[in-house]
C-alpha cells in the first residue's frame, strides 16, 4: 500500500489546542456502517449507544511527565523525553530521546535547567534515531529505587505534549485518563481523554462492564510513516499486557453475542496482540493494517488522527475507504482534530 493512500489535508485551524470541559462535552462522529450515512452526536451519549451485553475496555496506562529540560556542563541547553524503562532496576536505565544527541558524549552528565539540582541525568549508549539509553541519578550519585526514581521525574518533569499541541496545558491531568493507573507511557491514549467518572458510571449502570488492558504508549505510534510503501514501516515494540479477567470477559462476551466496545487505538492493539500471539502480556510490534483479521473489536471509540499515521492505517483496516467520507465528514462539520480534539464510533466493517 501506498503511505501517499493515507494523506489528507488538516487545516493547521483544525487541530484542538486546548482539551474541552468538561471532558465528554467533546462531539461524536457516529458511524452506521457500509453505506450508512453516519450521525452527530456528543461523548456524553455514550452510555446510549451501547446495550447492557456489551464490555467496554479501557487502556489503563499512566502518561509520565517524561520531558526533561536539562543544562549541559557548559551551560548548553539539552533536553531529554524518558520513552520506557530498560528494565525493573533503575540502574539499568531509560530508553530516550535525547538533544542534541550528537553532541553528547557517553557518560556526559546533565543537570535540570532549574538549577534545583535534584537529579543527575547520566547520557550513555547511542540507539540511533536520536534515541540514547540515559540513567538518573540522585544528585549525591545514589541510585535511586523505583518510587524514587518516580517522584523525581514528577519533580522536574514536564507532561510531553505532541509538537502539534503548542498551546500551554494549564492542568497537567487533563493529558491523564481519570482512570490511569500504573506510570509507563511517553503519550497519552488519547480516546480515554473524553471519558469522564460520571460518565463511565452511567456506562456501568446500563449493565456494561469496564475492564482494563495496558498498552505503555510509544511514540512510534503516533508518529508519521516516513516510508513510501506502508509495509516497509518499522514499528518499534510497546509493551503490554491484558489482565485474565478482562480477556475471560471478551470471551464471554463475543460468546453471548454482546459487542466489544474498544476506547482507543491502543487498547485495541493491546488485545489484537493477545490475540494474534496468544499470549496476555509481553512485547509488541504488531502493526494493524490491509485486511488484518480482527479477533475482538466490534465497535472502536477514537480520536480523529494525523495524515500518513500507522494510527490511520489501522482505522482503514477496521472501516476501509470509508473513513475518508468519515473525515471528510467531520472537516466539513468543523470537528476538533488530533489528541485534544473530538472523537468517532466506529463500526468493524470494511466498506464504502
């Protein structure tokens, strides 16, 4: 497949800037299916839109404040974004994105830019595609333990906001679901966004379950396909993992005839991968495309996503060439585009 296939034209107007409130007051683009035009409603009506045989499942994951803005040495300015921990011990390090990273020699140490002096940024081997493995350290060179090693980084860090978002978020948990658990990923499962307590209540009190998987968000998934032909994109690996209760409620769901309502692309891929590799949790690098083979979702709640994105290949895989009526729908009705914008619901099903 052609990358230049998945290209549109966003409007720079059209990307959100700034979260809505409250959180559900974001639109909806209702999908009906393979000609059926779809309807316009709002996240709050979503409660109405599902049947008490359904099971909603969520991504659970944590959004770090991973952005670190850190001082060289010499006074030059260095930054590093944390991607993923290397390992349960802190002292083997951070996967990250570092800048300017060739400048930046192993074992270089870097300092907040604060000037707090409450950690010690340790600069070592060079992954290649900007991505360095980094260490922190107490400022005294202690190693710290893992709580440590958290509260240091909410300390100093800064929630990591993709480029398109230029906007200050006054309120840094409007870039958290209000159900996130476990700290892990370096971008938000933006779908979540939209779901407020309130709301996921009035889900519960229709008699549909919300159950969790985890998928610790990369950017690799967000970013653009730089290849011409889609299949020559590399996915790097996330990790994930699906409880036994939540994949015991899938079964059982799809068994009854209910429908498997997905909130995010994330946690869709979270259960394909459980699916496709039999196996509940580890490491995964599946990239959703053409005519993949769908074991679990029936319905996906998402946002509205960037031109030429592996999160764009995967919606023509769920939907087919109609999600270029869907966008084109949405533009023309002024929708909000990307992380803070509106979302849509879509129907398994590939058609026009």
């Amino acid at each position: 497949m052609e990358t230049a296939a998945f290209d549109y034209e966003l409007p720079p107007e059209r990307v959100a800037q700034v979260p809505l409130e409250p959180r559900d007051a974001a639109r909806l683009l209702v999908d009906g299916g393979p000609g059926t035009e779809p309807t316009h409603r709002f996240v709050r009506d979503l409660p109405d839109l599902l049947e008490p045989a359904d099971l909603v499942v969520v991504n659970d994951t944590r959004v770090l404040p991973a952005r670190l803005h850190l001082r060289r040495a010499s006074g030059g300015a260095a930054e590093v974004l944390l991607l993923e921990r290397r390992g349960s011990d802190p002292v083997a390090g951070w996967q990250a994105l570092v800048r300017p990273s060739r400048k930046l020699a192993p074992g270089e140490r870097l300092a907040p830019a604060d000037g707090s002096g409450s950690m010690v940024v340790e600069v070592l081997d060079d992954l290649g595609e900007g991505r360095r493995v980094v260490r922190l350290h107490a400022p005294t060179g202690r190693a710290w333990d893992r709580a440590e090693e958290l509260d240091a980084i909410g300390a100093v860090g800064e929630m990591p906001l993709p480029p398109y978002i230029t906007e200050r978020l006054d309120d840094a948990d409007r870039y958290q679901t209000v159900y996130a658990r476990e700290p892990g990923s370096a971008a938000a499962p933006t779908a979540g966004l939209h779901l407020t307590t309130g709301l996921l209540q009035r889900i519960e009190d229709r008699g549909v379950a919300v159950l969790p998987v985890e998928l610790q968000v990369g950017l690799d998934t967000f970013r653009p396909i730089s290849t011409d032909q889609v299949e020559d994109h590399a996915m790097h690996t996330e990790r994930y993992h699906v409880p036994a209760e939540t994949w015991a409620a899938v079964e059982a769901t799809r068994a009854a005839g209910g429908r498997v309502v997905v909130v995010g692309t994330t946690a869709l891929r979270a259960l394909e991968s459980a699916a496709v590799r039999g196996e509940l949790e580890g490491r995964t690098d599946l990239f959703i495309r053409g005519a993949h083979d769908f074991a679990v979702v029936d319905l996906l709640l998402t946002n509205f996503h960037l031109p030429r994105s592996s999160l764009l290949v995967l919606i023509d895989a769920l939907v087919g060439p109609r999600w270029r009526r869907l966008y084109g729908d949405a533009l023309a009705a002024d929708y909000r585009f990307l992380s803070f914008g509106d979302a849509m619901l879509l129907r398994r099903g590939r058609g026009r």
